[in-house]
C-alpha cells in the first residue's frame, strides 16, 4: 500500500485517532510520519513521557560524578533522557529519584497486581478457614445438622476456587 500523503512511498505507519468520538485512521511513510511527528510513537510513552517528567527531578548531576546501577550500568540521568529503567535493580538503586515519577503516573509506586472481579482470593481462603474452624467446634459440640451445612459450604467453595 502506498502513502495516504505523498502517494510515492510504501506506508510503513498505520496512524488511528479519536478525537471527540470521530475515529480517523491514516497509512503513511516513514517520512510523512516524520513530518507529521508519528513516526516516534514509542518514544512518546518512552523517552517523551516518562523521560520529561524524569528530567524534572533531575538533582543537577554531572555524567562524571553520576551514581550508576551496580548491575547494568545506566545513570539515573540516562535513565531520564532516554525514559527506559536498564534492569530490575535500577528500580531498587534510583527509588528515591523514580518514586515520585511513577506515583505521579500511576498513583501509587507499589505494584499489587489484577484481582478479579469476584471475591479476591485471599479474602475467600481466610473464609474458607473460618468455616473449617466452625465446623470443628460444631463437631465437637455435636451441632450435627450445623456441621453438615458448613461441610457443604465448604465443598461448594472449594469447588469454586478450583
């Protein structure tokens, strides 16, 4: 396919807005791409975002006197100019400096995972617990008909954590 623009070069950029409810999609070459400042899409959540709001908390350090990851390498100012973390230790050796940044972008720096929307999984062991206990002190009182309802409830949760 060629370029929607120029109509010379072979589209290598598929380019999809919405703006206000009205999708547009464009298929443009690398240099009408250039032009129009699509062809950097990675570098707007790489370099562009996480890198300016990076740069801000710069301290004024000097590439000389830069403390590096004792990993990888990186310095936090590279860090900042290209918006990419080197390795998993980086976040340990910069956490003072990349805190604030992912808060400001995530709302919190701590990373908690997907729950899913039923019951979370912990909260539905430390019931299924509960109901053991119950049913233990429903046998030992000799609750006979008590103790066969939390046995069954019992079973049908486990069925459903399974």
């Amino acid at each position: 396919m060629l370029c929607q623009r120029c109509g010379k070069n072979p589209a290598t950029t598929h380019i999809r807005t919405s703006i206000n409810g009205v999708q547009q999609e464009a298929m443009l070459c690398s240099e009408c791409a250039a032009k129009e400042e699509w062809s950097g899409l990675s570098s707007l959540f790489t370099g562009g975002l996480l890198g300016s709001l990076l740069k801000n908390d710069l301290s004024g350090t000097t590439a000389a006197g830069a403390v590096r990851c004792t990993r990888c390498g990186i310095s936090f100012e590279e860090i900042a100019r290209s918006g990419k973390v080197g390795c998993a230790d980086c976040y340990k050796q910069f956490r003072d400096k990349l805190t604030p940044t992912v808060e400001r972008l995530h709302g919190k720096a701590d990373h908690v995972g997907k729950t899913p929307r039923r019951q979370p999984v912990q909260n539905q062991k430390s019931q299924l617990e509960q109901l053991k206990e119950q049913l233990a002190n429903a046998v030992e009182a000799q609750e006979f008909e008590l103790a066969a309802q939390l046995r069954d409830r019992i079973r049908e949760m486990e069925g459903n954590a399974q």
